[in-house]
C-alpha cells in the first residue's frame, strides 16, 4: 500500500502510549521514563519488520539526548 508509513504509524502507536502511561495530568507534558519508551519502541519496531535495527538505534539516541535534558522523561514532542 504506497500511503502506508511505517514510522508515522509506529510514531501514532507511541505518542498514544504516553498518553495512557503517563502520571501527568490529563492535557499535560505525557511524558514518561526513557527507559519505558525505549522498551516500547525497540519492540514494537521489531514486530513491524520494516524498520530496521540501524534505523531503531538512532531514533532511540537522538530521544535519550532529548530525555536526558528532562530527567530522563520523554515527552511527545520529542518526537
């Protein structure tokens, strides 16, 4: 399907588990552990397939160097 993206769809899937695992208040930062989305992602692209393990690595570096400017919390707009 040429208007299938994979990391739009991934990207859809995170955002909306911040939303559910965050302890923020509803309408706040929805911010959670860097580890707990590190986690998320790594498997949720691994199920996927089609992004590859190269491609996981970098998007998780450049988060944590965004988390780790927020103790270690990542928020949406981080990605």
């Amino acid at each position: 399907i040429s208007w299938w993206n994979p990391l739009q769809s991934l990207l859809s899937s995170m955002k909306q588990a911040c939303e559910i695992l965050t302890r923020d208040p509803e309408g706040g930062a929805a911010r959670i552990p860097y580890e707990t989305f590190s986690f998320l992602y790594s498997y949720l692209a691994s199920i996927d397939g089609e992004i590859s393990a190269t491609e996981t690595k970098a998007f998780l570096h450049e988060i944590k160097e965004k988390a780790d400017k927020h103790s270690g919390m990542v928020l949406v707009r981080h990605f």
